[in-house]
C-alpha cells in the first residue's frame, strides 16, 4: 500500500520503508502499538507460568542432600498437567532462566518420567 497512489492510509507513509540489522528498531514492533504491548502482556504471562512451576515443584518435590527440591518429570507432569498443558515449554523457559536444571534438550511423557528436575 506504501508504493499505490490512490492510497490514503497516512499511518503507511510515516513508516520507515526499510529497517536492517543492526537498527535497534530490527525486529521489533513500534514502541507504543499494540502489538508491542501484546508481546508484553505475554511476556509478563510466561513469567507467571514459571514462577507458578517452582511453586508446584518447591511443593511437590523431595529436598536433597544439597539443599535443593528435586522431582521426576512424571510426578511434575502428573501434577503440574492439570494446571496447564504447556508444562514442557514452561521447563524449558525455566531452565533458560537458570531457575530448574535436568538432563537433556527435551522432556517427552513416558520416556522420560524417571528424569530429575532439580529447582535451583
């Protein structure tokens, strides 16, 4: 629409036309849209979701020698699936955060319940 001359949208001509990397704006929506604040509703969301896996496992889960709350992926799964069917990518953002460490890239129902997920 940017380039049609019978268009009247004057929010396209105040757009920049190109951004390249290495712009701090690449990649990232207009500071004030909505999609901006939608991507930072769901941010504060995800968190929310990870703060409440520690809790279901700080409560679930055995303390051990080292002081730190462990449980297995099926008892986790078993107890956290009932809360929300995200509950390995609410690990895996966790583990990126370095709230939670357990082996592997990926925890798979069944195959892996016996792998232990320790909360740091």
């Amino acid at each position: 629409q940017r380039k049609n001359p019978f268009s009247n949208d004057n929010r396209l001509a105040s757009k920049p036309v190109h951004t390249h990397r290495g712009d701090p704006s690449y990649g990232r929506p207009l500071e004030g849209s909505q999609t901006e604040q939608r991507g930072k509703d769901a941010h504060s969301h995800v968190e929310k979701e990870v703060e409440e896996l520690c809790l279901v496992i700080k409560s679930t889960g055995q303390v051990g020698e080292d002081g730190h709350v462990s449980v297995t992926f099926g008892q986790l799964f078993e107890t956290y699936v009932t809360i929300s069917n995200k509950v390995v990518g609410i690990l895996l953002r966790a583990r990126k955060h370095g709230l939670v460490h357990f082996e592997g890239e990926m925890l798979w129902q069944g195959k892996d319940d016996d792998v232990i997920i320790t909360l740091l």
